[in-house]
C-alpha cells in the first residue's frame, strides 16, 4: 500500500446520504479489502477543509445543568437489543441526521453533533483537548449524555438510553448488527468509511481479557484515568484500539462521531469508568477541585445551552440517571491485595533489566492468581498515521512480529491520530500498563542481560516492518497478592 494512492483517494463526507462507492470497495480495489482488520487502511487520509470548517465551538451564554429526575434506566449491549429498540434506536439517529438538512442550524443535528467531539479534540486547541489527560473520562460522559437526551428527546421517549458496544464479551467482538444491518445508506447507523466489515472482529489482543485486567485492576485513577496531564491506561487500549480498528472516520478523531457506532464504543468506554469504581472500594474519583471543577458547555435536547462540570457525571445513575447491566468484570476480578511497586534500572539503562530480586518478585504469578504488570511511563509513540502498534522483548522478537501467541508479546499502544492535516497528535507520549499473563512472565524470566523493548507497526507487511526501539521515561513492575 503507498500512501499516495490512498490519498487520491476523496475521503466520505455525508455518509448516509451517498451513494455506493465506499472505501470498502475502494480498498477491495487495492486488494486491501478483506482480512486481518489492523491494516491501518487509512493512513494518508486527509478529511476535507469542509469538514475543518464546520467544527466549531458552542457559543452563547450558557444555564446550569439542570437535575435530572428521571427515571434511572438501563443502558444495554448493542447486541442484545429488541427489535423494537432496534427501531427507535434508528428512528432516532434517522431524525437527527434528518435535522442535518431540515435545519442546519439546529444544534441537535447528526454532523453539529458530531462537531462537537471535532473541536473539542483537535480543533479546540491544546486547552480544550479532551484526550490524553483525566478529563477524557467525564467529558466523554457529558457528552454522551447530552446526546442521548437529544435522541430520546427526538422520538418523544426520554426513556431512551444508548446501547453499548461490548467488544470485551467475545461474542459481540463484530460491530453490533444494528449498525451494519442492512449495511448500506438506508440505515443510519450505518457509515461508508468503515474499514471494518461487518463480518471482520476486533482481535482479541485489543479488547481481550489480559487489556480489559490491566485497565480495571488500575490501583489508583490516575493509573485509570490520568491526572491533569496524562491519560489512563484504558483511553490506549482498549479504546483507541477500537478507534483504529474500526478505521475510516472513526480512525481520527477528528471525524469519529461522525460514526453512528462512536456512541456506543463510548458508552461502552464510560461503563469501564463505571466498573472500575465499582471494583474496589480503593477505587475513587480525584477529588482535586481543579478535577472537580472541570467544566464544559452542551446543548440540551430543547437546543438549551448547559453548562455541566466534572463533579456532576461522577455518579451517573443518580445524576445522569442511567445504569450499566451486571458487570461480568465485577464478579470475576480478584480482590487484590495492594500492588507494590518493582522498580528498575530503566532510568540509567534505557533498558529492562529483569535483575534475579525482579525475577522472584514476578515469577509468583505462576501458579497463583496473584498478578503482575509492567508499566511504561512517558513511551514517545510515532505520530505519522492511527495504527496499533506492538511491543516486544527485542527488535529481534519484532521484526518476526508473531503476535499474542509469540515470541517475546508483551502488549500494544495504539496511536489515534486527531487528524492529518497540521496538529497530528496532541501528546506524543503514553502511559502504558501490560497485565503478566504467565507466559508474558516466562519471556520476561529468560531474558539474558537487558531487553531493548521494540515497537513495530501490527500488520506491516515483512518488508516494510520497522521496528522502533522504546524511549520510555521510566519502566518498572507492580505486583499483587490475591485475597482469598
Ligand atoms: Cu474523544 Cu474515542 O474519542
């Protein structure tokens, strides 16, 4: 694949109103159609001026957020709805794109909407930036509220929920039959720019067990969901592995609530939030006011503009008056003793050293349930494309890029691009946490001498795999013992 002929390509810009030349077809072209979902179909992609220009922020004098006595209502995976809730979840979205034509200038409309996610992540400025700090988690939570009052508000039913996309349950792994069912412009959850087919599934290495562990075992929420300047664990994987893996609009940020299906990827991003504080009692919401007192404007679902801060989303179901169903991660995560920290020589060596001490520490994990993970703070990730990119124990182990079952796996990092055009990326570091599967531990145990951790891009093809060795600002193993 070379770039150039993905950009010639002119991106989708109205997607359930065109006709049937969709990027599918125009990578089934290219031979890049069908398969493995990682391909990074849509590096090179640059979204239109047109598409820059209609994001622009909320203006007007805003009133508070108004208390929300309705009924607390059960928000529930996409997968499982009825056909009737299939109908009013369309019937729905159908009446907000319709606003997108009738009155463009109603706030409520499918592409304002979607607008407000492009200026706050991109076009907005550094100081708006929603992502890669510890608003990511209550932003995306207002806002999704504010959107689901709207759908509900447009079908006369402000007992609507939104539905989530549980890609965490291996069975609903493909984008929920609602959004792919009919796959085309007569359905409005539908979008042409999916590099996802509706037969394709999220690998298990994005959203499997070993990611969902390392994100709801988080000791404390800045491990979960970052601190004033840098993001959780999960706002990587899972969530933006889905961004890229789901591909097309959904692969910048910049235009992924252009896609119906953004809202329940996120709804299912803000139930992680929700399972997470549920976890352990340990697991609270910053109480910073500086947290607290984060504050953000939405138009409500009568076009009211509304202020909404930090401390009004912490308790959804009494405050925003919706529930997740019973966790499954709830019932089956340990209740873990306190982790403690394994440091390392990462800092002078630029390297991991797994010392004999490190060994015996880590190595409790076989044969227990105990747990063990290795964090990589401040990681310089590349910032040319939205991809998923693997790690490694050696360049070695990553040019050969065998994948979860391989040599030398450790975990990924995917990179979410805002856009292509000028500002690529907001932050070019991460914090990343891998859980210690036994067989991570093993590959850890063995290594001789110090470990140059590598990157490379998943899915390259042989030839063009270039591994990139990890500057990281420091690594360093946290261990737990398993109450029983
Ligand atoms: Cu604001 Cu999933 O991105």
């Amino acid at each position: 694949m070379t770039d150039t002929r993905i950009k010639n390509q002119t991106p989708q810009t109205h997607d359930a109103s065109e006709g049937t030349t969709s990027r599918r077809n125009f990578l089934q072209a290219i031979g890049m159609g069908t398969g493995f979902i990682g391909l990074n179909a849509f590096s090179g992609l640059v979204l239109p001026a047109s598409v820059q220009a209609q994001c622009a922020p909320p203006a007007g004098t805003a009133k508070k957020f108004a208390r929300d006595c309705r009924s607390i209502r059960p928000r529930r995976p996409a997968a499982t709805l009825t056909g009737s809730e299939i109908t009013k979840l369309k019937d729905a979205y159908q009446a907000m794109r319709a606003l997108d034509t009738s009155d463009p200038s109603d706030p409520r409309g499918f592409q304002r909407q979607a607008n407000i996610h492009c200026w706050m992540c991109s076009e907005g400025g550094a100081s708006l930036q929603v992502h890669g700090s510890w608003k990511f988690f209550a932003w995306h939570r207002a806002y999704l509220y504010y959107h689901e009052r709207i759908l509900g508000k447009l079908i006369n039913d402000m007992e609507f929920r939104l539905p989530y996309w549980d890609w965490d349950v291996a069975s609903h792994r493909k984008l929920p039959g609602a959004y792919t069912n009919p796959n085309n412009n007569t359905n409005p959850l539908w979008n042409s720019t999916r590099a996802m087919s509706p037969t394709d599934e999220i690998p298990e290495e994005d959203v499997g067990d070993d990611v969902m562990e390392a994100a709801l075992e988080a000791a404390n929420f800045a491990e979960f969901g970052g601190t004033a300047s840098d993001n959780g664990i999960p706002e990587g994987a899972p969530h933006g592995s889905v961004h890229v893996d789901v591909g097309g609009n959904m692969g910048f940020f910049q235009s992924a609530a252009r896609d119906p299906v953004f809202y329940a990827h996120h709804s299912n991003v803000d139930k992680m939030w929700s399972d997470w504080n549920k976890g352990s009692s340990s697991h609270t919401n910053p109480t910073d006011t500086a947290f607290l007192n984060l504050s953000w404007t939405f138009y409500d679902e009568n076009k009211v503009l509304r202020t909404i801060t930090a401390k009004q989303v912490l308790d959804h179901e009494s405050q925003l008056r919706y529930v997740y169903g019973p966790s499954r991660f709830s019932e089956i995560l340990p209740c873990l003793f306190d982790w403690i920290v394994v440091r390392t020589d990462w800092r002078n060596l630029r390297a991991l050293r797994v010392t004999p001490a490190i060994r015996s520490s880590i190595s409790k994990v076989q044969g227990s349930r105990a747990r063990a993970r290795l964090h990589l703070t401040g990681v310089t990730v590349p910032m040319d494309k939205s991809a998923v990119y693997r790690v490694y124990s050696s360049p070695e182990a990553a040019r050969k890029d065998e994948g979860p079952g391989g040599d030398g796996y450790l975990g990924t990092i995917p990179v979410v691009l805002n856009h292509t055009g000028g500002q690529h990326i907001h932050k070019r570091t991460r914090n990343v946490v891998f859980n210690l599967s036994p067989r991570k531990v093993e590959t850890l145990s063995r290594a001789q001498g110090a470990m140059q951790l590598t990157l490379v891009e998943r899915g390259a093809k042989e030839d063009a795999r270039r591994p990139i060795r990890v500057t990281a600002v420091d690594s360093f193993f946290t261990v737990a013992d398993v109450q029983q």
